[in-house]
C-alpha cells in the first residue's frame, strides 16, 4: 500500500480486498487470507487488518465462520416465482439451513391479523417468531402467524414450519407476496448483528390454501446486503 496516500491504512487495506471481491479474485465463499498473513503481506498492524475487516463485515462483504476463518460473503437468490420456504430456499442452494426460536404463543386475532387472515374476530392464532440462518449467519427475522385450526397444537412446528402445516394437509398452495426496502429496525437490526439503519427487505406474505382460505401471514426481514430478488416474468 501506498503511504503518501491521504486514506487511514486500514481504508486503504479495505479497498484493496472490496475491489478484489469486485472483480472476481476473490469469490463467494472464497476464504479471506488471515491477519497475520495480510500483516506481513502489506507492512501494517493486526490491529489495521482487523479493523479493516470489520468494516467490510458490516458492509456485508465478508462474514466470520466461528473457528474456521473469514469468507467473502454469498448472496442469496430469493425467486417470486416459486412458493418455497427458507429452509427449501437454502438447502437448493447447497447451505445449511437452522433457525433460532425466539417466542411462540396462542391468542386471540388481532385487527390487523384478522384482515390478512380473513379470520373473524376472537378466532385462534398461533404466532411464531423466529431468526433464520444460512451456514450459520443470520439471514432473516420472521414472524409468522398462523390460523389455529390448521395445526395440530402449538407444538406441533418442529423445525419447518411449511412441513408441520404439510403434515395436516394445510400447506398453502399459492401466496401474495410484497416486497419493501427499509432500512432496519433497532431489535431487527439487533436480532441480525448489524446496526440499525441496515438497509433490508421486508417481505410480507400471506399464504393460501387450495379453497381460497388465508392459513399464513408471514412477516420476513431479510438482510439486504445478503439477497437478491428474482422473478421470472413472461409476456402476455
């Protein structure tokens, strides 16, 4: 790196590796060489590596696997026109999917559930919040509520909850989806690890069985600099 040049080392050593990944040298899931070996490479402090790597892990360019390394980060494709779940959506792109359950509970509808349910007024909901991981990074926070009657119990959602409405023959066959770019939420952004103000995507669905029936309203907070939205359009 070039001393005379006005940027802090650690700028210039996040340029170097951002424009790396911009062109291809280094690619989805490649691995990040480590600080020590950046170090010695480029004549500046581990602590310089280290704050240059933070900052392109919260522009989402890099992610930290726990006592593996550090990789450039691999975006997700999110198609619109298929109705998957998160866990088909990964593991048909060769990752390991897993979830982390935050709260679940029964109640009464709520006004705004009873319009994206079409339920009547003291029906039984089940309500499911949960984050979402890809190899093991936080990719989404979701929150879902769900008509009673079309689950056994509560208890009954193990780790798909697509594969416990399945197993009751209420798995919705068709969705409205809405896609919103926002920037995220103090507890969304906390959920996630990333500061509030991220830019994300929230995607809200309501799901349907094969007689018209709402059984889904699912609310997704997805990270943006981890997605991208596909959808296959054909004319006519």
């Amino acid at each position: 790196m070039r001393e005379d040049l006005r940027a802090p080392l650690y700028l210039q050593l996040q340029q170097l590796v951002r424009q790396a990944i911009e062109t291809k040298v280094l690619t989805q899931d490649d691995m990040i060489p480590a600080e020590r070996d950046l170090a010695l490479e480029y004549g500046v402090s581990r602590i310089t590596v280290r704050k240059a790597i933070d900052g392109l892990a919260q522009e989402g360019l890099v992610v930290r696997r726990r006592g593996s390394g550090t990789y450039v980060a691999a975006r997700v494709e999110k198609s619109f026109s298929k109705l998957s779940s998160f866990s088909e959506d990964m593991l048909a792109r060769g990752r390991k999917p897993s979830s982390e359950w935050l709260s679940r509970s029964a109640g009464l509808v709520t006004p705004e559930e009873s319009l994206s349910l079409g339920l009547s007024p003291g029906r039984q909901v089940y309500r499911f919040q949960r984050l979402r991981f890809a190899d093991d990074v936080p990719m989404a926070f979701e929150t879902s509520t769900i008509a009673a009657d079309c689950l056994a119990g509560i208890d009954a959602v193990k780790d798909s909850l697509y594969a416990a409405l399945e197993a009751e023959g209420n798995r919705p066959v068709r969705a409205l989806q809405r896609l919103r770019a926002m920037p995220f939420p103090g507890e969304q952004a906390r959920r996630l690890g990333v500061e509030t103000g991220h830019a994300g995507l929230l995607i809200e669905r309501r799901g349907f069985l094969g007689d018209g029936r709402a059984v889904e309203y699912t609310q997704s907070y997805y990270r943006g600099d981890a997605y991208d939205v596909v959808a296959e359009l054909n004319a006519g």
